[in-house]
C-alpha cells in the first residue's frame, strides 16, 4: 500500500455512526467504571480506553483503518524529520521497502516487523521503541542499526507474501556483508507473527518461499505479544475479553484478510505446530514477552512451552497487569507509567554482545510453566531485580576489580574491530573457571550441579586443570592460525609496496618534487577557476577513525582541494605541535596539520629542500604534463599505502601484546580462583614457544615497521626518520589504558547518594527519584513532567511536581517556619529566629525534600538573612551581616573538616592499591571452613575495616572479598544471609570503633571539649564494639543456623607482594594514626589533629600516589553536610539558643544522675538514628546534649556526647539505618537477581543488635568512659 486509501461519502457517514458509538461507549464505562469487576483492567483509565477502543476495532473498515493513518514509509519520513537524520529507504525484493535507521558502521542490525493484525502501517510508538534501542546501545558505547520492514497490508498483499518479503529483507543485509549472528530481528502482534514463521522458515524453508543459507546461526530474535493462533479457541479469549482492547470478530476478520484461501500451517500458526518444529531453529537469543491481560495469552504461552522443549535458553516473561502489545499500544494510548515488558525488552536488546558469536547472554525470567502464568512470582523477582540492578553490575565489578576483571574492557576498547573474533576469548575462559570453581567446591557425593545451564560443556568428569588447559589449547589455536594469515597478507603487501618506492625513488631521482607541488597546484587553481568547473566544492569531513584497511590502493579523492593533496608530500617543519588522534583522511581530503607549514616549505634557508631556482620552475611548467601528474598522483598514492601498512603492523603487533596478556592473567586467575598453580607452566610450555609469542617474531615485525618508517621518510619527509616516525604516530589508535580506582570512585553510583542519606523514597522537586526502584535506567522512557488537569472551564497541563508529596511536604515545612518566625516563643528575636531556623533545616534533613548538602548549604545563608548570631562579649548584642558572615563561614572550614579529609585519603589510598583487600583476605584465609568461624572473622574483618577505610566503603570492599564464598552456596542458604547481614552489623559496629570511621564520629569530636585522643576513644570504643560483635555473632548463628549443611569455600589470600608504593603507603597511614593517637601531647607542635590530616594528603597526592581524578571523587556532600552541621551548632550557640534549650531539659532531668541521662538520650538517638540517617541525627542531637551535660550539677557533657555518638552506629535496625544496611540489601544472587536479604531479616535481627548494642553501651561504655574521666 503506497499511500492511504481515500475514503467515499458513505465511508464519511460510517465513520460518523462509528465515532458517535466510540463516544457513547466512552461515557457509560467513564459513568459505570467506578465500578467495574475483577474481569475489567484495575486501572480506571485503561478500562474507559481499552472499552472505546473495542467498540471502534468492531466497526470500523478496513479501508477506514487504514485512511486514518500514514503509510509505514510516511511514518518513517515524518520521525526521520523530527529525530533530524537523513531518512533512508531501500527496495527490497518482492515489492517490500526498507526503513532505516542508525549509523551503517553499526556491528548489530535489527529487522523489526511491526505489528497492527497485517491492516495497519507502522505507528509512532513503534519508531520511538526503536529510537530507544539505538539510544540504549549508544550509552553502552555500542551501535545498533534497525531496518523496519513496509510489508504489504491486507487485502493487498496476502499470505506467504509477507513471509516472502521478510526473507528478501535478511537476504538484503546478508548481502551487504553482515554475518549472520550481527543480524537480529523480532516483531509485535502481527509482526511477532512473522518472526515466528521467520524462525521456523530458517530450519523448514516453506515451499513457496526462497531458503536463506546461512553458515551460522542469526544473533537473536524478539517476539512481542505474537499472534500466534488464528483459533480463538483457548481460555484467555474469553477470560480477558473485557481486560483487552482487541475484539474477536475483528481478529478474525483480520485473520481471514491474511490468509484468504490459504490452509493453515506451521509457518502461519506457529502456537499450533508441534514441538519438534522447533528442534534445530537457526537463531540464538529467543526471547518472548506477553501481556498477563491479553486474549492472546494463551496462545503465547504454548508457543513459549513448546519452542522452550527443545530451546532451553528462551526467555520468556507474562508482563503482569498489561495487555495485548502494551509497549505500543498503550504507548499509543498516552499510558505513560513503567511496563514490565519494556524492560524485558530493553534488558534483552541491552544484552546482545556485538562481539559474540552467538549464545544466551541474559539471565532474566526462564519459562517455569503453567503454573508461574499468574505472572506472580516472576513480578517480584523483576520487581526486586529492576530496583538495583545497575548496582549489582558495580557490586560484581568489585568483586573483580583487579588487573583481571579489566582486561575485558582492554580488549574491548584496544582490539582491531575487524579482527575482534579472533582475540582471546577472555569472557568465555572467565565463566569456564567460575564453572570449574563450582565443580571443585561441590560436596562429595553430589553428583549433579544445582543449575544444569552452568554445568562444563566439556564433561564434569575431566580433571579441571584438563578441561581448563583444552580450553586454552582452543584459543591458542585460533589466535596463531589467524596471526599466521595475516602476517602473511600484510608482509606481501609490504613487500610490494617497498618495490613500488624503490621505482618511485628513481623515476624522481632528478626531479625536484616541491617544484612538482607547485606546478601542479598552479595548473589545478587555473583549472579549478574555469567558467566550466563548479565554483564551490564540497570539503569532507576530516576521518576522526583510525585508517581503514580496505581503502582500495591508489584510490584519489576528487572532492578534495589540490592544495591538500600537495600537503601530502611535503615534511612539516614543526614538531612539537600537538597530537591528535588522526590527522589524516585515507582519501586524502584533509591534512590541515601537514598543511601548516607550506610557507615555511618555501622559504629559501629551508634545512632540507634545495632553494628554488625561478628557471627550473618554468621549464617544469613547459614540460609533460602528464608525466607531472603521474609522479604527483604516485607520491600521494604511496603516502597513503605506507601510512596504511605501517598501522597494519602496528595493530599485528597490539594483537600479540593484547593477547598474550589475554592467556596470562586467564590462567592467574583460574590459579587464585580455583586454587591451582598452571600458569608459568602454561606459560612457558605452551604460549611462549607459539610463533606469534617468539622473541623473534616480534624482531621481524619490529623490524619491519621500522623499513616502514624509512620509506616514508624516503618519501615524504626526505629522509628524517625521525620526523616520519612522529607522523606515522599519529594515524594509531591511542591506547586505552584503565587505572587503578579507589573505593570511592568505584562507588560513585552508590555513595553519592547514599551515606548521610535516609534511602527512603524521595523525588527532588524538578529533579529526578531518588528511589532506585524509579530511578530512570538506560533505555527508559523520558517520563512525562506534566499533568492534565480536568476543569469546568476546560483542560490544562501543569508541571507535575505541583501536585507531588514533596512539594506539599515542602509547603508544610515553610509553613511552620513561617509561624515560628512570627509567633513569639523566646524573649529574644536571635533566639526566636534561630529557633525557627533549627526546625527548619531539621525538617528537611528529616525529609530529605531536598538533598541533605543542600540543607547544609542553606544554613549559612538563613544565619546572616536572620540576624542569628550574637558577639561572644557580654553585654552579647546582635552581628550585623557582615560579621555575622565571617564568624559563620570561620565555622565551616574547622580542622575537623581535613580530619575528615584525611580520613578519605587514607581510605582512597588503601583500596587503590589494594592494600585493605590483602590484610582482609589474609585474615580471613586463616578462618577455615567452619560456618561459624568463617562468619565471625568477616564481621571482625568488616568492623576493622570500617575503622580505617569508614564504614562507607567496608562493606562493599568485604562484599567483593566473599564473593568465591556465595558463588558456590546454593541461593537460598541461611549462611549466605548470616554473612551478608553480619558484614553490614558489623560494618555498622565498626563506625564507631574509631574518630575517622564515620562522619558522626568528627561531628562527636567537635562538640567534645576537650576532644579525647584517640587512644581514649580505643579504650571505650572498642571493647564496646567487639563485645557487640560477638553477642550480634551468637544472635546470627541462632536464629540463622549458618553451619547446617553448609560448605565453605575457604578464602584464599592474594599471592602478590607488597612493592615500594604500597610499604610507603602503610608507613605514612601507622605514622598519621600514631600521631592522632598522640595529639594530645603534640598539641605545641601540630596544635589539633586536623593539621596532622594534612600529611597523608600532601604525601600521596604530592607524590602522585592519588591523582587529581581521586581527588574530585571524595564524598565532598559528606564533607559539606557536616560542614553546614558545624555553621548549624555555632549558630545555635552563639544565638542563646542551645543555652537556653539545654537549661529547660536539665530543670526536667534535674532528679536524674548522670547514668539516668546518658540511658534517656542514647535510647532518643537509638530511635532517630534508627529512621533517619545517622550523621543527621548527630547533627541535630549532638549538641544539645553536649549543652545539657554542661548545664548538670555534676556537668559530664563529653561522657553524654561520646555514648549519644556510640548509639548513632548502633542504630541498624531497617534496610534504610545506615549505608552498610543499605550495601547489604543490594546485594543479589546474580543467576536470578533475587536478593539474598528481605526486610524482616533486618526486623528480626537488626533491632535486636541495635538493642544489645544499647545495653553494652549503657553498661560497659558507661564504666569505660567514667574510668576514662570523661
């Protein structure tokens, strides 16, 4: 169908009855819907929408469908237009069209067959889905391309032509050089329709349609709601009749416009066909998708059962709640909120390698059969799984962050595209040892592994190091058979091209060639301004990629200006201008680098060209033209092929280094994984003697590169090898080298937001969710910001953050600031102001309606606007804004803030270098096997850690280090919990165990006067935690029973020994901790502990330890939200504020001891820390208890202080109590993507340690801080 058909008057007229019907139906289910039963959709809307829609779908032609909507080829153009790219459209064969989109260098393209029951054209949801793939994979740095197939609509076209339209589409990419497993392909509805008769046509060629031949299998296909009955005979027809907008009579009246005489088949009706049809299909990656409310579910699901008996790896999802087509039709509908089967299929299309051979490479949803089709189970477990699932990829990432786990993305970024089947199969080696792993751990007597897809293809039986070395022996063979060919190719072409300068050597052994240059320049101006010649030409666009190696030899570009084609073969005079990735097109159209320097080419004291004589010149332009331009057209061509040949050499040269950096750290890491000791053995024995890994191999080719960089020097820059060097340089890919990070950039995605954070459910007022279960992932849909609201005057859209509960939780706040500022509370307006300002930035810390640091920053703004502060001089009067500004920002920047600072250097450093992760998996080596042994030491091992590295980073660190441990548990173990839930417990513990280990700690220093040094703070602190540590052990081991039935995989250290960096790090970190831990008897050399700070961060970022990068990636909303909590309690104080507060709690508390007081604020923090984050709560607590213990008659304010600061830590009783918790409920077992840990473990366990930890610290602390005379 070429273009819309036009409609007659009768048509008018019916479309008039049928709308008029449309409306009736649209206001009795808007009048009845409030109402409406289980058998209609939850949703109100969808019920008044999916009810209007039926009544149209039943009456309206055909021929009135398709007269309401532009063509597939319109569609496309009118997108095309407002997307800004050039729209392509190709002919295929069989009269079907090809709508394009992407860039051609894309190594993946997709068909897609759009749906609409074989009678409608594409719709703008289909090309948005599409639109969100490529942008999907451009943020995963890859390309896709997508084709959309116009098929001919019914009644037009009808059965097999659509099928026969479809293969002339795959046979069009295969034609253009694709392979088969970079061609994907899927449809929806109809569309789904003709991927399954695609599938089963590539295995059983119908006998009216060409075969497609193929040498491998296609890379993937995607089947959306698929049509794949024509029957109506199952259940769901008739039980989601109302639940669905798709009407019976009209599915069968598209049905019979598709097939007209022709009899049903496997092609056509794939749910009906039998499971050996779908025995040897020729795709990898099958995933399909239905809606849990449509009347074609049932369909679907037999289809998925029968293709998943012989395809084990289908994925198959029920979206629960959505209907027929939802991603498109509700999308077409203005439904806007998130759809399950959108992110099944953006996790599918996000899934497909584009350097994979084929094979299943997601992990979501298996097809569990008849039971799971409520959709259920599978909705939490997607639930759960979408919520973090971008922080488990960090997560796994830490658990390889060594050299190892980046060398996958080196080969990624460093291999030569062309050449990327024929790297090291690094990814394939690091799953065969993770299955090996398992194999070696299994308990004796187990004679099948828990997950069957993870057993060894090669045969449990074989001895791992056996089936690891085969492996192995595979890659090598195919890494020197195709190092072999290649040498082979890329030598002969040298070999030609050494003769073809040595014969250009002497054709211009008498010519001066700059006079060539110019002579030739001269005569292509005079061309170039004939009347006859087109007066503006064109420039391309200077190539930005590194050269091509299939540029045809000789090949000139006639687009290009002479005068660059000169450039070519004149030497640069510079050489130290700056580098750029490429500055050279292989067509030779832009050489602005080498064309700087023309003028100095001429100028007669050039050091290596002759000077000029006028004559020569002349007698040059009197001469054989022809014979001018041959030599011309020579040098550039030759140019050209050196530069070629020489990154030839050089990209055979990365591909030796590449890969054999590939085999060593693949057998390193089978050694540290599996226990094992093959590597300088294989090493030695089997890669090394390879040819491509022999010493001389690498001479030849080194030397060869070298006779490159000669001719182009006899060439171009008349014979400065040097100078030829420097240009040859500049055509090579750069190399991607990754760095070490240290914990804080590892965590970027998480603390950022997290520490100092309530993680409960928030949206900034025109910002983003700051609930990971919202938050927009890659691939998602922009949500609409706006709000349709409905009046009696008429329609309007407003913003919808006016009607969000943060803006009305926001308004509430400001309103009870307002009434504090104004009804009179305290005598002085100093206080009263400051009173409203602390209830103030207390309820949005509380609520977090905006982010915390920006609480923080407010604070200083409302103290100068409100006239806050007072003069420390009695008779106090009020500062005007000026001082008040000095004395407030004086108050920010204090030496607790580079305490602070010091603390995240030496963390920085620790982790970068791995130096926390060697004590760690030391420690925890010697803990053997044993359950309960093994649980202990990680908690001991997570608390010390958080002493050193904060209670922020710990947990992830000792999360990475047990990750051997819950690979080989089954997912459901009780130990797996244990020893997640006792890691954050502890890490919790850990906060307080030292000043550096969490920010509450550097807020308790602050207001202690005078601070206790730290070896003060060990004495109570840590008995305190251990004894905490040890009762929240046994509290773990009962309730969870770790030990029963449990094999541990013990933790093996890491064999690397310490270099000079790391023994200077350790030695700057004793000495910085022996002198905080002395700072009270260095108070006349370093004054306060915060200038002791400075040495660890002037000694590593001095000496380039940590670089500028580690700098900027601090948690600097950490630093500034207790910077703003200092400004808060020197404002509090300095206004009266606290004083007075504090004396009105001390008149109540009158009759208590100093024992009675410290119970009732440390079970007060204990409760606000619990709901709330836990340096808030110091902030806001602190303080006035330190003011309070002043006011007493037996004043203990640093005692009260220390033991509120101790409870801030051992509030750990919700998910959301402190950043460990937070860590630990992350955490997923990565086959299944359920978590480990629910929020009654932390119920049941965390409250209760949060309570013994109470106790330990109202009895115990309590005696430690009176023994230590606070």
């Amino acid at each position: 169908m070429k273009e819309p058909p036009k409609l007659s008057a009768g048509d008018y007229f019916s479309l008039l009855y049928t709308v008029t019907r449309a409306v009736g139906t649209l206001t009795f289910a808007t009048l009845t819907g409030w109402s409406r039963g289980d058998d209609c959709p939850r949703d109100y809307k969808r019920h008044v929408i999916y009810s209007t829609c039926r009544t149209l779908f039943a009456h309206l032609s055909v021929k009135q469908m398709q007269a309401l909507q532009p063509t597939t080829s319109a569609g496309y153009t009118a997108f095309a237009k407002k997307q800004k790219f050039d729209p392509e459209i190709v002919e295929l064969d069989d009269g079907a069209l090809g709508c394009f989109m992407g860039p051609k260098t894309a190594k993946k393209t997709l068909v897609w067959f759009h749906g609409g029951g074989y009678t409608f054209p594409a719709a703008d949801p289909h090309w948005a889905m599409l639109w969100d793939f490529m942008e999907l994979a451009k943020k995963n740095d890859e390309q896709l391309r997508v084709m959309v197939l116009e098929y001919e609509l019914t009644p037009h076209g009808y059965y097999p032509l659509q099928l026969k339209q479809a293969v002339a589409g795959i046979k069009h990419l295969l034609d253009s050089g694709l392979k088969p497993s970079q061609i994907l392909f899927g449809g929806d509805s109809a569309g789904g329709n003709l991927a399954a008769a695609l599938i089963g046509h590539l295995s059983h060629p119908h006998p009216s349609v060409s075969p497609i031949s193929i040498s491998s299998n296609l890379g993937g296909a995607l089947l959306v709601s698929p049509w794949a009955s024509f029957t109506q005979e199952r259940e769901s027809w008739k039980k989601n009749f109302k639940k669905d907008a798709l009407v019976p009579v009209t599915v069968k009246l598209w049905s019979d416009n598709f097939m007209v005489k022709s009899p049903v088949d496997n092609w056509n009706q794939p749910a009906e066909a039998p499971a050996d049809w779908w025995r040897d299909i020729k795709v990898d990656n099958v995933a399909i998708v239905g809606g849990e409310n449509e009347v074609l579910i049932d369909d679907i699901r037999e289809l998925a059962e029968k293709m998943k008996v012989h395809n084990p790896t289908l994925e198959y999802l029920e979206a629960p709640s959505e209907a027929h087509d939802s991603i498109v039709m509700d999308r077409s509908f203005g439904f806007k909120d998130e759809l399950a089967s959108e992110q099944f299929i953006h996790k599918w299309s996000e899934s497909l390698d584009p350097t994979a051979a084929g094979g299943p490479a997601i992990e979501l949803a298996t097809f569990a059969g008849p039971e799971s089709s409520n959709g259920g189970r599978y909705k939490d477990r997607e639930r759960d799984a979408r919520q973090s699932q971008r922080r488990l990829l960090k997560l796994q990432e830490l658990a390889e962050r060594d050299n190892e786990m980046k060398f996958s993305h080196s080969i990624q970024f460093n291999a030569v595209p062309d050449w990327s089947s024929n790297y090291i199969s690094y990814s394939n080696l690091k799953k065969l040892i993770y299955t090996l792993e398992k194999q070696i751990n299994r308990p004796v007597g187990e004679t099948q592994p828990q997950d069957e897809e993870h057993t060894s293809l090669l045969g449990v039986t074989l001895d791992p190091d056996t089936t690891f070395k085969r492996m192995l022996d595979s890659e090598l063979d195919k890494v020197c058979s195709f190092y072999r060919l290649k040498e082979l190719e890329i030598f002969g072409e040298l070999d030609q091209l050494l003769k073809d300068v040595e014969a250009y050597k002497v054709d211009t052994r008498d010519v001066d060639m700059d006079e060539v240059v110019e002579v030739e320049n001269r005569r292509k101006t005079v061309r170039s301004n004939s009347i006859f010649n087109v007066p503006f030409r064109r420039r391309r666009r200077a190539s930005t990629m590194s050269v091509s190696l299939e540029e045809p030899e000789g090949e000139d570009d006639s687009d290009s200006d002479a005068e660059d084609n000169a450039a070519m073969l004149r030497k640069p005079t510079t050489s130290n201008r700056p580098r750029s990735k490429s500055t050279w097109n292989t067509d030779g159209s832009d050489h602005s680098a080498l064309a700087e320097s023309r003028e100095d080419l001429r100028a007669p004291d050039s050091p290596v060209f002759l000077r000029r004589r006028p004559s020569l010149a002349m007698e040059l332009e009197a001469s054989d033209p022809g014979h001018l331009s041959s030599l011309y057209d020579s040098g550039i061509n030759l140019k050209k092929r050196i530069i070629s040949t020489y990154v030839s050499l050089c990209e055979l040269k990365s591909f030796i280094q590449l890969n054999h950096t590939g085999f060593k750290k693949a057998a390193k890491k089978y050694d540290k994984v599996c226990n094992r000791d093959i590597r300088k053995d294989y090493m030695e024995k089997s890669v090394n003697p390879s040819y491509p890994f022999q010493e001389k191999t690498m001479f030849h080719l080194d030397e060869n590169i070298a006779r490159v960089e000669k001719a182009y020097a006899e060439v171009v820059t008349k014979g400065d090898q040097s100078m030829a060097r420097r240009e040859l340089r500049l055509h090579l890919r750069e190399h991607v080298v990754w760095e070490r990070n240290t914990v804080w950039r590892e965590m970027i995605g998480i603390e950022r937001k997290a520490q100092a954070a309530n993680f409960g459910i928030r949206q900034t007022l025109l910002g983003g969710v700051q609930d990971p279960s919202k938050a927009r992932l890659q691939g998602d849909r922009e949500a609409i910001d706006t709000k349709e609201i409905v009046t009696p005057v008429g329609r309007y859209r407003c913003p919808k953050w006016l009607f969000s509960g943060t803006l009305f939780t926001l308004l509430a706040i400001l309103a009870v600031f307002l009434v504090l500022l104004y009804v009179p509370i305290m005598k002085s307006p100093e206080q009263q102001n400051c009173l409203a300002m602390l209830i103030f930035v207390s309820l949005l810390w509380a609520t977090e309606v905006i982010p915390l640091f920006v609480t923080s920053l407010l604070i200083p703004f409302l103290v100068v606007v409100l006239r806050i502060m007072r003069s420390d001089d009695k008779p106090h009067h009020r500062l005007n804004s000026k001082d008040a500004t000095k004395a407030v920002f004086a108050a920010m920047w204090t030496p607790v803030i580079m305490l602070l600072l010091g603390g995240f250097t030496i963390a920085a450093a620790l982790s970068k270098y791995h130096i926390a992760k060697m004590m760690a998996t030391f420690v925890l080596s010697k803990a053997g096997t044993k359950a309960r042994n093994v649980l202990i030491t990680n908690m001991f091992v997570g608390m010390f850690l958080s002493m050193w590295i904060s209670n922020v980073a710990a947990p992830v660190l000792c999360f990475s280090i047990i990750q051997p441990i819950l690979r080989n548990l089954p997912s459901d173990s009780n130990m797996s919990k244990a020893l997640i839930l006792g890691i954050a417990l502890a890490s919790n513990i850990g906060g307080a165990a030292s000043p550096i280990a969490s920010p509450q700690n550097i807020i308790a220093l602050q207001n202690m006067k005078p601070p206790p040094s730290w070896g003060i703070w060990f004495f109570i602190a840590l008995p305190v935690c251990i004894l905490s540590i040890i009762l929240i052990w046994l509290l773990l081991v009962v309730s969870f029973k770790p030990g029963k039935g449990t094999t541990i995989v013990p933790i093996r250290p890491m064999k690397d020994k310490l270099n000079g960096v790391q023994y200077f790090i350790i030695l700057v970190t004793l000495i910085t901790i022996v002198l905080w831990c002395a700072s009270h008897q260095l108070e006349s050399v370093f004054g306060d502990m915060g200038v002791i700070a400075i040495i660890p961060l002037v000694l590593f970022f001095g000496t380039g330890i940590l670089t500028k990068e580690d700098f900027n990636n601090f948690l600097w909303t950490i630093i500034i939200l207790a910077a703003g909590g200092l400004s808060l309690g020197r404002a509090v104080s300095s206004s009266g504020l606290l004083h007075s507060i504090a004396r009105g709690i001390t008149e109540r508390v009158d009759n208590l001891s100093i024992y009675g007081v410290l119970v009732v604020f440390a079970a007060l923090v204990l409760v606000v820390a619990t709901f709330i984050s836990h340096t808030v709560a110091a902030l806001i607590i602190l303080p006035l208890v330190a003011q309070v213990g002043e006011s007493m008659k037996e004043p203990h304010p640093n005692l009260l202080v220390m033991g509120a600061a101790l409870m801030c830590s051992a509030a750990m009783g919700l998910p959301t109590s402190g950043f460990p918790n937070m860590t630990a409920i992350m955490m997923e077992v990565p086959e299944t993507g359920v978590r480990y840990l629910r929020v009654q473990h932390f119920l049941t366990r965390g409250v209760p340690a949060s309570v013994i930890t109470f106790a330990i610290v109202i009895t115990v602390g309590y005696g430690l801080m009176m023994a230590a005379g606070l």
